[in-house]
C-alpha cells in the first residue's frame, strides 16, 4: 500500500513538473497576451519606457486586451488585441474601406518577419475635416490581430510619417515576442 502511494504521488509530481514546463511564457504556444508577455527590453528597443505601462481592465487569468506605454520623445504606444470577430482581414478591409470613402492614402501592406501587417495614419473623423491621431501597424496572428497605435504628444498629431515610422520600428521590436501565434 505504502509502495502504490509513492509510485502515486511521484506520477502526479511527474505530470505536474511537464505541465509546468510546457506552460510557461513560452513565445510559441499559449494565449497571446503582449500586455504580459512582452517584455521590457523589447518595450525598450521599440522605444518605449517599461515603467509607464497601463493595462486598461486588467483582470487576472484573461489575457490583457489593450495596453500603453510612454516615452519623452515619441508619445505613447497602444497595443489591442483582437479575438473574436474582428480578424485580420475584417480589419484590413476596414482601413481600406474608410482610405477610400475619406480620400485617404490606403493602408500599406508588408510583411514583418514574414508575418502579414499592414500601416496606415489613424484619424479622427470630424463634422468638416479629418483630425490626424497618429499610425498604427496590425499584424495578423494565428487568433486575430495585434494592432499596434503610435499617438503622438498633441503638438506632433500632424507629423503621421514619424508616427508611422515609430510604429514600424516598435512593431519591428515586438513581432518577435508573439512567437507563432
């Protein structure tokens, strides 16, 4: 009896310790949950500071569907993740429908480590002018979309090539940290 209840507690010790280990931030399977998961030196190589993260309904065992960071120079850097509903594609078709309707530039597509993303200037659309509000670069992901959402300081709004080029650099950093999902 003793015999049967090691060989028990050592099988359940056993498949825990694999559960463990195959669960962990490991950038390859999981949830994608960048607000958790990406870590400060790439938020650091994408220009950002890690100490200004805001996780906007921050509830524990979901994952983190929109963040921020900040820097002094730039301005701040938002992160959403789309689920349900609003894939890649629904979001591509989006940006393109409102470039047209709004005689806009289209959305520019590209690949970032072979991954499909697209960058376009963001706006707001007012009664009689459309008001600059930065650039965001979306990257699909094996669940949805990541976007990516450079908003410059209020003085900058109307400089949408440096928060383009801003957000391709900060996507650039972070792509690696979704692994392949």
């Amino acid at each position: 009896m003793r015999k049967r209840l090691v060989r028990m507690i050592v099988a359940v010790a056993a498949v825990g310790l694999a559960a463990g280990c195959s669960s962990g931030s490991d950038s390859s399977s999981g949830t994608l949950d960048p607000c958790r998961q990406i870590g400060d030196d790439a938020v650091r190589a994408a220009g950002f500071e890690p100490s200004t993260k805001l996780v906007k309904d921050d509830v524990p065992g979901s994952p983190a569907h929109e963040c921020t960071f900040t820097a002094a120079a730039t301005g701040m850097l938002r992160i959403d993740l789309y689920t349900t509903g609003n894939t890649y594609d629904h979001l591509l078709t989006d940006a393109q429908s409102r470039a047209a309707t709004n005689g806009r530039t289209p959305p520019e597509l590209s690949k970032i480590n072979g991954r499909d993303t697209f960058t376009h200037p963001e706006e707001i659309i007012g009664e009689d002018k459309s008001i600059p509000l930065g650039c965001s670069t979306t990257l699909r992901t094996a669940t949805g979309a990541l976007k990516f959402t450079v908003l410059p300081h209020a003085e900058d709004l109307y400089r949408t090539d440096d928060a383009c080029k801003a957000v391709t650099k900060a996507a650039q950093a972070l792509e690696p940290t979704i692994g392949t999902r």
